[in-house]
C-alpha cells in the first residue's frame, strides 16, 4: 500500500477541497440572500 506520507498528503488533499466547497457553497447562499432578494424587490418595482 502506501506509505504514510502519502496516505497523509491524500487526506490533506481531500481535506482542503472539502473545505473549499463548503466555504464556497455558504458564501454564495450568503450572498444570494444578501442580494438577490433586494434585487428581485427593485426590479418587480420598476
């Protein structure tokens, strides 16, 4: 199999694009309730 320092640079790797999506997947549902909403309400106004 692999060797340790392998197996722990596999993790690592998996680890930080878990991380990336879930950073990504908050932030834009953040933002999406920040400013969609706002911006539906201004163009229904218009």
């Amino acid at each position: 199999m692999g060797s340790g320092a392998q197996i722990l640079q596999a993790g690592t790797l998996v680890g930080a694009v878990l991380l990336e999506a879930a950073v990504l997947y908050l932030g834009y549902g953040a933002l999406s309730s920040v400013l969609a909403e706002p911006l539906v309400e201004r163009i229904r106004t218009l």
